[in-house]
C-alpha cells in the first residue's frame, strides 16, 4: 500500500513537473501568425497546388506505363505456356516482348519513378514549409491587413 501512494506521488510529480513545459509548447503552437507570417502563407498557398499537379501528372504517367508492363508481362505468360521449342517464330515472338518488356522495365526505372519522387518530394516539402508555418491561428484582421499592398515575390 504505501508502494502504491509512492507511485502515485512519484507519478503525480513528474506530471507537475511536466506542466510549465506543456503550457509553453502548448502557447507557442497556439499564438496567432502574425502579419508577415500570414503574408508568408498566402505566397505559399498558391504554389501548392502546382506542385501537386506535377506530382499527379508524374504518378498517372508511371502507372500508364505500369499497366503497360502488366500487360507486356501476361503477353509473356500466354508466348512461353504455347511455345513450341521447334517454333522458330514464336521464340522470335517471345524474345521481341521480353526485350520490350525491359525496356519498359528500363524506363520505368531509369526516368518515370525518379520523376514520380522528385515531384513528391517537391510537394511534400511545399506541404511541410507551409504547414510548418502556417497551421497557427489567424486573426482576419491581421489577414486583411496582410492582404494590403501583399506582392509575392516569384510569381
């Protein structure tokens, strides 16, 4: 029974102790953005979006080709089960789609996946920086005022 109260002390002081640190991160987080912050964020958002169609666009072109492939590798299925070994001509068959088929294996590797991550990895970090900065609270007064005369430079 008294292990159990010194737990509970014990417990009950590091909670305590633990207070001031979780009421300042937890003032920090939610200050409200100032003027310069929200101008900030509002040059930020709309550069968002093209980022994200860049990815999209870099993700459908990889699954074309993924498709591509799948299909490439059932031609390759269906030539090897209804290969003759006396047929000259189907070998011929198969050895043009398995040649195909790394070729588009070579592509995909060497040009649509690093695409597909270099414009993820764009927008993820657009993503980051933003909400890194722009997720706190913000006063429409301060947002107006933010609008005033706002130039975004780069755009």
């Amino acid at each position: 029974m008294v292990l159990l109260k010194s737990r509970f002390g014990f417990a009950f002081l590091l909670g305590f102790a633990a207070l001031p640190l979780a009421s300042t991160a937890e003032a920090q987080s939610s200050q409200s953005l100032t003027v310069p912050e929200i101008q900030q964020c509002l040059c930020l958002q709309p550069k968002l979006q093209p980022l994200q169609d860049t990815w999209l666009a870099a993700q459908n072109d990889y699954d074309e080709h993924q498709r591509q492939l799948d299909t490439i590798n059932q031609e390759v299925t269906a030539q090897r089960a209804k290969l003759d070994p006396n047929d000259t001509v189907g070998q011929q068959v198969l050895k043009d789609l398995m040649a195909q088929q790394q070729t588009l294996r070579d592509s995909m590797s060497a040009q649509y996946l690093p695409a597909v991550n270099k414009a993820r990895n764009a927008y993820n970090d657009a993503v980051m920086q933003y909400n890194g900065l722009c997720t706190r609270p913000r006063y429409s007064v301060d947002e107006a005022k933010a609008r005033q005369g706002l130039v975004c430079v780069g755009q």
